[in-house]
C-alpha cells in the first residue's frame, strides 16, 4: 500500500491523501498504487500541499498504517508538551529583545 502525504499550506499541519482532498487524519488515507506519482505532481502544482511524498504503509483494522517510524510519529500529530515551551521574558529579570 502507498499513501500520499505532505503539509499544509497555511498551518504546516501533517496532511494525507484522501483520494478527494486531503485530511489530517491518517485514518481517512487511500492507497494510492500506482497513481501516486501523478497525484503528488498534480497537488504540489497547485500548491494544495507543501513537499508531497510517497510512503509505504500497510492496511490495518484500523485503517493504514505507515511502514516507517518516522511517518508513523508524523501520523500522529504534533508532539510538542505545552509544558515545555519556552517562558516569556521576564521585564522584572533585565529580559530585552533588539
């Protein structure tokens, strides 16, 4: 099974095929055999996605699943903890921006 992915345009978000449009949620993939080449020339022309690629997966009960692990942590979503984030600037410690 092939899938189609790539980012959105104007948030950056993980995007995947839907045979229709694209869906951030891996779930709603289709494979896309060997039509994907067309479709990646196709979306990327119209700038409907950012960077699209071909990626192996295989079909699952639960829909598809990537072949790599790095797809498959790309499948499921952003993985930055809130808690961690950066703090902003303390005017009371000295902070400044030039």
């Amino acid at each position: 099974m092939r899938l189609l992915t790539g980012n959105d345009l104007p948030t950056g978000d993980v995007v995947w095929w839907t045979g229709t449009g694209w869906s951030r949620h891996v779930e709603d993939a289709i494979d896309v055999g060997t039509e994907g080449e067309g479709i990646l020339r196709t979306e990327e022309g119209a700038r409907r996605v950012n960077v699209p690629y071909l990626i192996d997966a295989v079909a699952t009960a639960d829909g598809p699943r990537p072949a790599h692990i790095k797809d498959r942590i790309r499948a499921l979503g952003p993985t930055v903890r809130p808690d961690l984030t950066l703090k902003p600037a303390d005017p009371a410690a000295g902070s400044w921006v030039i």
